[in-house]
C-alpha cells in the first residue's frame, strides 16, 4: 500500500502559506540571545539582541524549508494496555491432579524453614 501525503496547499499558493513554528530563546550572561528551532539543532543563531536573533533565525528557517513540503503525519501509537503477565499462568494447573500434592510440599517445606 502506497500512502499519499496530501500538501496543505497548492505549489503555486504555498509562498503565501505560514506555519507557527516553537523557538527556544535564552539570554547570554554576555547580552547576547540565543534562539533555536527544537528538533533542527542546525537552525541555531546566536545575535546581539532578541529582536535580531528571530529575525535571523526565521530567515535561516525560510531558506531551510525552501523547496520543502511541510505536512501532517499520523501516526499509530502502540497500545498502552498492559496485561498482567500473572494472569496469563492463572488457573494453568486447575485440571492437574498432582498440583494438590505440590501445594501442601510448599507449604510443609515453608513450616520447615520457619
């Protein structure tokens, strides 16, 4: 099965399309501000001031994603159901006539330790 990822627009109209991108910002002890997009570590940019360093980092950005599609992907996460591994053994031994003889060994061996 081949999966077709549809574009959010056409080509011809993405250069008016815009996405919100999340930009991590930290102030220097120097002054100077450091702004990076998470998950590219590459479009870094460290500038003099706040200001200067989006406006270098969205162009960084915009030249990254020239030429790029950028679309949604979903994805199927595993279940989150976790059986009780114990509950798969239970009642394995409810037809075996010696499991009796097993339990009161158990318990005849328990009452020696004690």
């Amino acid at each position: 099965m081949v999966n077709s990822f549809p574009s959010a627009k056409s080509p011809s109209s993405q250069n008016n399309h815009e996405i919100s991108v999340n930009v991590i910002v930290k102030q220097q002890a120097d002054g100077r501000t450091i702004a990076t997009v998470p998950g590219l570590p590459e479009l870094q940019v460290e500038a003099s001031d706040r200001t200067t360093a989006l406006t270098e980092l969205q162009q960084r950005l915009e030249t990254h994603l020239a030429g790029a599609e950028v679309v949604s992907l979903s994805v199927k996460l595993p279940s989150t159901d976790q059986k009780n591994p114990w509950l798969a053994m239970a009642g394995v031994f409810k037809d075996d006539p010696q499991f009796e003889q097993v339990l009161e060994a158990i318990e005849k061996y328990r009452h020696e330790l004690d």
